[in-house]
C-alpha cells in the first residue's frame, strides 16, 4: 500500500515478525517508563499538596508522580503543567465542572486525549446517551447570596486587609492580633 502522506514515496508492508519483538525489545532494554501515581486530594496537607504538584509538574527523577488520581481539587485552578491526557472516573455534576475538569489538557500544544467512564447512575447514563448535554451544555456563573451580610463583611475585611499589606506597609506596624481592631471598627464580637 502507498504512503498516506502527500509526496511520500514510501510504501507500507507488514512486519513479518509481528509486534511481539518490538515490545520484547523494549523491555528488554529498559526503555519503559513506569507509572508512578499518587492522590490529589483535598485530604493532603498543604506542604504536601504543594510538593505533590511541584514534582508532577517539573521534570525530576523517574520516582517523581506521572499519573495524579485527583478528586475535584483540580477544578481549583491549580497549575499542574502540561497534560496530555485526563480521564475522569464519573461524569461531573454540570458543564462547567465538566469543562474545567478536561480543560487542563492540552494547554500546551493543543493536543489531547480526554476519556470519561461512566458509572450506572441515572445522571451518568442520561450524559452517556446525550453527551452535547454536557459538551456543550449552559455554564452558570457561580451565584452569591447578597443579602449574607456575614460573608460580605468578611470578603470586605479581607480585600482591605490585602490592599493594606499591598501598600507596603512594614511588616511591624500590622498588629498582632487583629481582634480588638476588628471588634473596634465592626461593633461587634469576631471569632
């Protein structure tokens, strides 16, 4: 059979021996790279966390991970480099879970193998029977609840504080407990 690529002179014919040597003298000669996976839970510490990602992400010795088996920690924004590949274990709950969670490979050249095993839960299967439902289905922005005025103290309280750090103020003049400023300024008890 000829070549399939354009101007190629070249013609395909088959191995007589078979795939069989090719393998053989791979492992043979030691040219495989083994799996080292590790979990990327929200379970780990943050040292840990942080070492995980730095080892996966930056070429190190072969003992380094290669295959993280993470949860949903990774629709955090974490930066884990380049993937080739994402196999999720179940379909996630909604498309925009869906396309953070896929969205992480292929970032470098735009290249990418994504699977999705999908379990024998009504909301699986509804998914594995209607997939444009969830490739190209409506993305919500994550809502907020305005009228908690509880978390809006604190996002407030904690952009001020940033923006305060951000002016460089040195590091002697920040109190060391911020308690009695807070209790000062709110009217109230913090915890």
């Amino acid at each position: 059979m000829p070549c399939l690529v354009q101007r190629c002179p070249g013609h395909y014919r088959s191995d007589p021996r078979g795939g069989l040597p090719l393998y053989r003298r791979l492992y043979t000669s030691g040219q495989v790279n083994r799996i080292i996976a590790r979990e990327h839970t929200g379970l780990l510490s943050r040292t840990d966390r942080e070492r995980l990602e730095h080892q996966f992400v930056h070429d190190g010795p072969r003992s380094h991970p290669n295959l993280l088996s993470a949860t949903s920690t990774l629709e955090m924004g974490i930066n884990i480099g380049d993937l080739s590949s994402v196999l999720l274990c179940s379909v996630p709950p909604e498309p925009a879970n869906y396309l953070q969670r896929i969205g992480r490979a292929g970032r470098r050249d735009g290249n990418a193998v994504v699977g999705t095993v999908v379990n024998g839960t009504p909301h699986d299967l509804y998914f594995y029977a209607e997939p444009s439902e969830m490739l190209q289905g409506r993305v919500t922005p994550p809502g907020c609840y305005l009228d908690a005025a509880a978390i809006l103290s604190r996002q407030l309280i904690a952009f001020t504080i940033d923006r305060w750090v951000q002016s460089g103020i040195p590091i002697e003049a920040l109190p060391r407990k911020l308690k009695a400023s807070l209790d000062a300024v709110g009217g109230k008890q913090w915890e």
